[in-house]
C-alpha cells in the first residue's frame, strides 16, 4: 500500500511540473509570433513602437492564460464531480460491509477484509474510476454474505414463530383452566348469594315493614304535633285573618322559626329589667340555630313592594304577628348578602304582578349571623326581640290568593 501511494504521489508531481512547463512554452510561442508580426508590418510599421508590440503581445499572452486556466478549472470541477459520485457511489456498500462484519454468529473472510481495505485506500484518493471499480468488486463480494443473513434471519424468525405459538398454546390451556375454576366457583358463589338474598330480603321485607309502621307512627305523630301547634298559634292569635287559612300549609321549617320568634316576644316582654331583656336574646339564638341556608315552600304576606335608589327591588313578607323576612333596602346593608331584587331577574318580573296583602309561597335563604344565628336587621335590641326582621334571598315567589 506504501509503494502504491508513493507512485500515486510521483504521478502527481510529474503532471505539475508538464503543465508548469506547458504554460511556459506557451507563453514564448506568444511572444515569438508578435515580434515576427511587428517585424513584418511593412510601410505602417512605423505607426507602432516596440513597447506598444509588447503591450499588446502581453494582453494577449494574459487573455491565452486566463482561457486555459478556465478550462484546467473546469476540467477540476468535473473531477470533483466524478470523484463525488464514486465516493456517493462506495459508501452504501461500504455501511454494508460494516453491519455484515458486526453481525452475530457470521465471520467474514480475509479476502473480503482485503478487499475492504483496498476500497478505504481508494477512496481518500482522486482516482474515481479505482474507486468504482474497488467498491464494485466488494458489492460482488458481500452479496454471499447477505444471503447468509438473510437465511440466518429467516431461521430466527422460525424459531420465534415456534416459540410464540407454545406460549399461545400454553396460554390457551391455562385460560380454559381458569375458566373452568370459575365456572365452578361462580355457580357455587350463585348458590350461596341466592340463600343469602332469600334470607336478606326475608329480613329486609320484616325490617322494612317494622320502619314503615314506625316511620307512619311518627309521621303521624309529628303531624298531630304540628297541627295542635298551628291551633296554638292561631289562639294566639299570631295569624291575621289571611294567613290564618294558609296555616296549615306552613312546613316544619317555618314553624320553628315562628315559635323561636314568638318564645323571644313573650320573654323580652316578661323580662323585669333591661339586663334580663339583654338575655333573652342568647335564649332566642339557641331555638333560631339550624334554620341558616336555603327553604322551600315558605308562606307569607306581602308587606312592602319598592325600589331602593339603585332601582333594585325591596320586598318583605309577614309570615307571622310583628314577624317578616325581608330583604335589604340599600345596597350597604346588602353586602354579602345580594338579596335585593335585580331587574333583569326573573324573580322581579314575578314581583311585578304582586300587590301588597297578596298572599306568596315562596323559596329563599336565611343567612348566617353571630348574634342570633339568623341574621337580624333590626336597629335596636328591643326591635329585634319584639318585631324582628329576618334578611331573606327570595329565588322563587308565586301568588297563593
């Protein structure tokens, strides 16, 4: 291989020094030719000068140059060209030969080893025609190869195949298995869950006639509770003459907080002195808690039907004597709250139709409050005990009368 480079190396020189000389020879012959021609002139000879003869022999000498070196330019861009594409050409198969020499279980013999180092000598020369020629030979060589590692890969693919086909095999076997176990263990589950559900539901049925009996029991206690409490109510008088026919219909919610209300009159009103009025509203707290959050079916009497300034709707209902859940009427002590009625709402365009007196069902919410667990509006602690107004959200009203 050393010898070889160094020939290569000679040749190269060679062709430098020839087209040095080529070009020197060229360039006499120019010369030669111009000082023949001023000399041959004739009559109009002496119209010209040496030194313009000169001037003009060297331009043309410059131009006979500059054509050559174009041509030697262009000649070198082709070689490029052509050793570009034998390179393109070699290096496929020279990846081929690298995944043949590094494939498991093939070896690859020392000709084509030879003939891989001849093609990597080649190929960092310019000689493009030694590098075809080298890359086509080891082409040749390795389609053996290739079919070996094709049948090697199509053994292993056999023997891949074989094996997945055991394992669906086995598969196969432990999935029926299975299948069989739970058969067996489904119909004995069956069996027990049937004798379970057919005692369950002996029990269930029992159980449930037991609480269905308590439940009326109770129901119908809680409704003679509720009914002798709305006579009282109404003995005393805590209905006017309209609400007194919807009494009846008030839901168990809104009687709490009539008794809580009404407790809290009559206690403020016993109270010998301002420190035991004082306390009767902590008495009042302990019956209003658990009434915060939202109510259906509530009944009342409309009292108060306006606007506050904003334009926003006021209304408050009277569900008992001196009692009214109401909503704020200025929108500072609506903060919070939002209870006023907007008039893009529909609850407002139901309000249109009311009239004060009319008697309402409606839904809404009691709100929070750490003095008596339903927020209260009234100004002063008598007004709150004796004719207290409840902050109320309304979200549905329709007219009962």
């Amino acid at each position: 291989m050393d010898i070889n480079r160094k020939k290569n190396n000679s040749l190269l020189n060679r062709k430098t020094w020839i087209k040095s000389w080529q070009r020197l020879f060229a360039k006499s012959c120019c010369l030669f030719l111009i000082g023949f021609s001023y000399s041959s002139i004739g009559n109009n000879a002496h119209a010209f000068g040496l030194g313009d003869v000169v001037k003009v022999g060297g331009d043309l000498v410059d131009s006979a140059v500059k054509k050559q070196d174009e041509k030697e330019k262009q000649e070198q861009e082709q070689k490029r060209k052509i050793l570009q594409d034998a390179r393109g050409y070699a290096d496929p198969i020279m990846k081929q030969y690298k995944h043949v020499s590094s494939y498991h279980g093939l070896k690859v013999s020392h000709d084509t080893q030879t003939l891989y180092s001849d093609l990597k000598y080649v190929y960092s020369g310019d000689n493009a025609e030694k590098i075809r020629q080298s890359a086509k030979k080891l082409d040749d060589n390795l389609s053996t190869y290739q079919s070996k590692i094709n049948k090697i890969e199509q053994q292993k693919k056999a023997q891949k195949e074989k094996e997945r086909q055991q394992r669906i095999a086995a598969e196969k076997k432990r999935q029926e298995e299975m299948r069989k176990q739970a058969a067996a263990d489904k119909k004995a589950a069956e069996k027990a869950a049937a004798e379970q559900a057919a005692a369950e539901k002996a029990a269930a049925a029992k159980q449930a006639a037991a609480e269905k009996a308590a439940a009326a029991k109770q129901a119908e206690q809680e409704e003679k509770e509720r009914q002798h409490l709305i006579t009282e109510l109404q003995k005393r008088r805590l209905f006017d003459s309209k609400l007194s026919k919807y009494a009846e219909q008030y839901s168990s919610s809104q009687l709490q907080l009539v008794v809580a209300s009404y407790n809290g009159q009559i206690t403020y009103n016993e109270a010998k002195n301002e420190l035991a009025k004082g306390g009767t509203r902590g008495q009042r707290k302990n019956e209003l808690c658990g009434l915060q959050g939202k109510h259906y079916d509530w009944i009342g009497k409309v009292t108060t039907l306006t606007t506050n300034s904003e334009g926003k709707g006021v209304l408050a209902v009277e569900f008992a004597e001196d009692m009214h859940l109401t909503t704020a009427n200025n929108a500072f002590s609506d903060i919070g709250a939002n209870s006023l009625l907007d008039p893009s709402s529909d609850i407002f365009q139901s309000a249109l139709t009311l009239s004060r007196g009319d008697i309402i069902r409606f839904d809404g919410y009691l709100f929070s409050s750490r003095n008596d667990c339903v927020r209260e509006l009234s100004a002063t602690l008598r007004g709150s005990m004796t004719e207290p107004d409840y902050l109320f959200k309304f979200i549905h009203i329709e007219k009962l009368n």
